[in-house]
C-alpha cells in the first residue's frame, strides 16, 4: 500500500550540469490514505488504510508494520446518513476474529507477518450503491482529510472464449483468453485483474484502460495471466498464456475518472522505471493529503481453462 506512495524512479545526472532535484525533494512527509469502496453482488466492505510518506532521498525505505497507522477517525458519508469504520489492527485480533476479518475484507494475504491497522466497514452498515456518491472523512494527527467518489453503473463482460490456436500456431496445453463487452456510449474507465488458482488477483504491467478507442461499441480484448514476476525460469514465449488446468477468476470492474487517473498514473510510473526515468507521483483526490478513495462496480468471472 505504500508503493505509490513515492515513486522513485528520478535520476539525478551529476555531470558538468547543475544537478535536478525534483521541487517536492524536500517536503515533509504526507498522510496517504487508500480507500475503497465497492457495488457488487461480491463486492468486499469499504476498506481505508492510512500511512505517511518517504522523503524521495531516503536510503531506508523498507516497509514496516508500524507505516500503517492506527489512531485516526474514518467516515464514510453517503449525503443521508454516515458510518464510522471500525479500526482494526491485526496484532489485536484473536484467530477466530482474524479468519472473520480475511473472509469478510477478502484480504487472505495482508495479514500474514504484519502487525497493521486499517478502518473497515465490517458490519455493512453501508454497503456501496451504483449511482451514488460517497464523501471519505479522515480526523488524523489533528487534520481533517476529505475526498468523494461515486460508484459508475457496471457494464458486464458478454462473453469469454479460450482459443488454442494463434495463427498458425497450435498451444497444445496452453489457451489465449479473449473477452467481450458491450461499451455504452460516454466515457467508462474498466479495471481488471486475475487471480490463478486461488492466489492474489495480479494485473499484466496495467490494470486500467478508458475507451476513446472503442466507445459505444461490442470490443473484444485479450485477457493475459499475470506475468509470474517472482519465477526465474519463466518461458517469455508463454507470457500472457493460461495452462490446462488452470481455474482463472477475473476482477472486473468499472470505476470513476478519479480512480483511473490514479491507477494510471501509478502504473506508468512502474512500468517505466529503469535507469533514464523521470520521477513521476500518482494522481490522487485526497484533500489535505495523498491518495486514492475510490469508487467502483465490480463483478468476479471464474473459468477453468480447459
């Protein structure tokens, strides 16, 4: 979570030339807020984690529990009524709890090894509505903290189909996935990530996509397994392709302009890091701070690849 909260991908050039320090080199450090909010049949409850940010020049930047920072006031306000989420850091739970709070958050992974706090809405008191605006009030170290989002209608995927053959070329054991939607006239920002055989839902270098290029028409589109960045011996001739056997589970979403610009803006930075980068921030719609509350509909499509 504290990974775009600066993102290091600046070079200094120490040459004959007065070397660049980007303007915000110095600032001190910010609270990050990242919070969510979902529509959906399977849609998770709202979900806030708050942090604070590096100075770009620092040598230690190894995430610790202690960056998830408990203490603060988060509500949640849909204009006719509004919820406080409860704080829950992990180091508190009972195992009994910790099982309720992974099954209920879908967040298997983020309690594994990190004693951390986040604010959740774990009893639904307010679960998100398509169409409806949602304003985020976060009370932290004395600052108010503010930002709104709004859940966009969702646009299901029509059809998906497995294809074993790419020109000429047989797959044998391995199949491209393609998938087809329906896009409504007017701007619509689509996010996606797979998940394999129960791990993490994982995106390929982006996740996000708005569509001047196919607005208000039927478009398909390959969907790519998650590139196994951790595997060594990877085949890059394989790269996007799902095995035989595999069961894929795809998070589809539609979220708002403010959550695109985020996500965007952040995976370019990644996807662009290497030693003749520029440093580059994420967008964010957090007042008073840095960040992301978005808003989405969402849906999950399971496919065993066969």
């Amino acid at each position: 979570m504290m990974r775009y909260l600066i993102i290091i991908t600046c070079l200094v050039f120490v040459s004959c030339q007065e070397s660049f320090f980007p303007e915000f080199a110095n600032e001190p450090p910010q609270i990050v807020v990242e919070g969510y909010i979902q529509a959906g049949e399977q849609a998770t409850p709202s979900l806030v984690t708050i942090s604070k940010t590096y100075p770009l020049f620092q040598q230690d930047t190894v995430i610790t529990p202690q960056q998830f920072l408990g203490g603060a006031t988060v509500k949640v306000s849909d204009g006719e009524s509004e919820i406080t989420l409860a704080e829950i850091c992990t180091d508190d739970l009972d195992p009994v709890l910790e099982e309720l709070v992974k099954e209920t958050l879908g967040i298997d992974t983020i309690l594994e090894g990190f004693d951390i706090c986040f604010y959740a809405d774990i009893l639904q008191q307010m679960p998100g509505e398509i169409g409806k605006e949602y304003q985020l009030t976060v009370n932290f170290e004395g600052k108010t903290l503010t930002a709104k989002t709004t859940i966009p209608n969702f646009v299901s995927i029509d059809s998906i189909q497995l294809m074993d053959q790419i020109g000429e070329v047989q797959l044998d054991n391995y199949r491209q996935m393609f998938s087809y939607i329906s896009d409504p006239a007017g701007e619509n920002y689509y996010r996606l990530k797979v998940g394999i055989d129960g791990g993490p839902f994982l995106s390929d270098f982006r996740s996000v996509t708005d569509d001047p290029a196919f607005d208000g028409s039927t478009f398909g589109f390959p969907v790519n397994k998650p590139f196994p960045r951790d595997q060594e011996d990877f085949d890059p001739n394989l790269a996007g392709l799902f095995e035989v056997g595999d069961t894929a589970v795809l998070q589809w979403q539609l979220i708002d302009r403010v959550h695109f610009d985020f996500w965007n803006t952040l995976e370019f930075a990644q996807g662009n890091q290497g030693p003749f980068s520029s440093y580059s921030r994420a967008a964010s719609n957090i007042d008073g701070g840095i960040g992301i509350w978005g808003g989405s509909s969402i849906e999950y499509y399971t496919i065993i690849i066969e």
